[in-house]
C-alpha cells in the first residue's frame, strides 16, 4: 500500500514537471516570435530612414536647380527686356527715316522747304536747346583748356580698379575700388588715412549684395552707381550706409561693345559733373562711336541721348567737365595719353579734335579717369597708382 502512495506520488510530481516545461517551451517561443517581429519591425524602419534621408537629398538638389534656372531666367529676363527697348528705339529711328523718304517720293521732285515750315522747324529747335538748358540747369560757364600736374597718391592693387570722392557729400572720404569685377568697396576716413602704409587695415569694407564690372562706377549723394557684373546692361544704385540696392536700370543699346577699345574691360562707364550723373557706351550702329546719355539719378531714368562723333577707338577712358565730353585716347601699347575728342551737348563747342591737352610728366594707361566737379580735378587709375590731375580751366566764348 505504501509503495502505491509512492508510486502515485512520484507519477504526479513527473506529470507536472511536464507541464511547467511544456510552458517555459510555449513562453520562449512567444518570446522568439516576439524578437523576430521587433528586429522586422527595426529594419523597417531603418529602410524607411535610409528612404526619407535620400528624398531629402533629392529634394534639395531639385531645389537647388530649380533655384539656379530662375536666376537664370531672372538675368535672361533682364536682358531680354534690355534688348526689346533698344529694338522699339530702333524702330521709332528707322520709322522716322521711312516716313522722311516717304514724303520725299510723295513730291516726285525736290520740292523747296516752305518758309513757314522752315520757321517752324527753327522754332522748335530753339525750344528743344532751352529745354536742354534748363534740364542741366546749364551754369557752367568755363571749359577744360590744359592739364596742370599730376600727384602720384598712392600705388595699392592691380591694373584695373578706380577710386573717387563723393562730390554730392561735404565729408573728405576716399573710396577705393580695386579690380575689374569685384564686390567689396573700402572706405578710409580722408586721403591722409589712406596713402599710410597699412591704410588696408583702417579701411571700413563695405560689401555688395552684386558685383561690379569694369571700372565705370562713381559715387554720388552717399550712392555708388555701378554697372552689375553678368548682366548686358543693368545699372544697380547702392545705398552706402544702409548697405542695400536701393534701385536699378537698364540702359538701352549698351553693354554689347566695350566703351573705350583699350579698356575692353568696362562696358558701360558712368561719370559725374557739375550736372549729376552720365553714362557712356559704345554701339555697333554707331560704328563704335561713344553714346552719351543723361540719368536721372533719383528717378534712375535716362533723360536724354547723344550719338557723339567721337570713336571709341584707340580710346582708354573719357569724362563729362561742365556738360562736356572729353574723350582720353592712347597707342596699344602705351604711350603718352591725351585727349583729342570733345563733344558739348549744348553746342558751346563743336565736337573737334585737340592734340594740346595731353596728360603730363606720364607714360602709361588709364584704367579709368573720374573728374570731380566740387574739386575740379581728375581721380586716375593708371597700372596700380592712384593719380590726381589739376585741371587749367578757361571762360567759354
């Protein structure tokens, strides 16, 4: 009887050991399942990471050209607008020239000027010089007749590059802008500061959202006024202090030829005189001779043109003194510059050759050559010096 109780004993203590290990071998399968969904579940997600990570890429490289074609588009935009207004101006000249010869075939014969028509035409004439006159507010009264000296300030930086004053400022500041494209202007407090040997480093920088091209920048009334680099034609007013472009322009028919033949570098040169601001340029339909345009600096808007006869060939720089255009000319390989075209907008002068006004005591070119209507003298950039010419001035007859 004994043996039976352990018997049954020791089958029921063997029947639930049985059972507790058929559990544990239950709990640890639930638990290898349960793994191997987590690890599923990890790479999943790992693969979904790796895929966000790489539409990121993606759509960062569309942004990035769809961000380079609109620039693009923003420049052949501008270009293209340029290009459409020096159409139309060419079109209202060509319909004048077609609706003249026009006339002249209506009459079948060479018909004399009728005398009312003649008075007319002389009346109108009248009213557009006294219209020029009052637009220039035409004070000048004396004309260049010789270059006195020159002061070698300083020698900084490379070939090409300008600096200036700002004639519309009572301040005495020097600007100094080196190269023919660049983006940063430096600002010394007068011209003592700048001729020190380390007149860099008492420099205040000033940089610029665009950069320029060539050396035709001036600056005026606390604006520099430049042609921007990569465009055909856009004229950009910088605000100084502010540090922002506060407007812009287009210049019809310019920026396809260089302004003067042995500068190729500068396409549009602006200049100031005692008038405000100017821009000159070069056009093929001028057979490269200097167009000469009055800007509305506050409106940036062209107020005026003259097709000048004076040839951009063999020419290296040129300025406006008191409505007149005096262009600077050279030999290619350097010589002694002089200036040989003149050109007055009001007819004072006829546009004449003047082999007298040559540049003194200087072999060599100019980069760029900026007169100064408040000092009346010329702010040169000749090879890396930085040069002042006094000017002889004489009453106008």
């Amino acid at each position: 009887m004994v043996a039976l109780q352990v018997r049954f004993l020791l089958v029921s203590s063997l029947v639930s050991i049985m059972g507790a290990a058929q559990y544990v071998m239950q709990d640890a399968a639930l638990l290898s399942y349960i793994d191997q969904r987590f690890l599923s579940l990890e790479r999943r997600l790992e693969k979904c990471s790796q895929d966000l990570l790489e539409y990121v890429d993606e759509f960062r490289e569309l942004s990035k050209a769809a961000l380079a074609r609109l620039a693009r588009m923003s420049t052949d935009k501008a270009e293209l607008e340029g290009e459409v207004e020096n159409l139309l101006t060419r079109v209202e000249r060509a319909q004048r020239d077609i609706d003249y010869f026009g006339s002249i075939m209506d009459s079948n014969a060479c018909v004399e000027v009728h005398e009312d028509l003649l008075k007319q035409q002389l009346l109108e004439e009248a009213e557009e010089k006294k219209r020029l006159k009052l637009m220039l507010n035409a004070s000048c009264d004396h004309m260049l007749a010789g270059i006195r000296s020159l002061k070698v300030v300083k020698k900084t930086g490379g070939k090409h590059g300008s600096w200036m004053k700002d004639p519309g400022k009572k301040h005495a500041k020097i600007y100094l802008l080196s190269g023919s494209v660049n983006n940063e202007i430096l600002e010394f407090a007068n011209i003592m500061a700048f001729m020190e040997n380390n007149q860099t480093l008492k420099a205040r920088r000033v940089p610029l959202p665009m950069p320029w091209e060539g050396t035709g920048h001036v600056i005026y009334q606390g604006f520099l006024f430049y042609h921007r680099h990569g465009s055909l034609n856009e004229i950009v007013k910088f605000h100084l202090q502010r540090r922002n472009v506060a407007d812009q322009m287009l210049l019809p028919g310019a920026g396809r030829i260089p302004a003067y033949q042995l500068s190729p570098q500068t396409k549009i040169d602006l200049a100031l005189d005692e008038q405000g601001l100017w821009a000159l340029h070069a056009e093929p339909e001028t057979k490269g001779n200097i167009v000469l345009t009055k800007i509305n600096p506050v409106a940036m808007a062209v107020e005026h043109s003259w097709d000048t006869p004076c040839s951009s060939r063999d020419a290296e720089a040129a300025f406006m003194a008191c409505n007149t255009l005096h262009v600077v000319y050279n030999s290619p390989s350097g010589g002694s510059s002089r200036i040989q075209c003149v050109y007055d907008v009001l007819g004072a002068l006829n546009a004449h050759t003047n082999p007298g006004l040559h540049f003194p005591k200087r072999q060599g070119g100019h980069s760029s050559v900026h007169y100064n209507p408040k000092e009346r003298q010329l702010f040169a950039w000749g090879d890396g010096s930085q040069i002042i010419y006094k000017l002889h001035t004489e009453q106008k007859v």
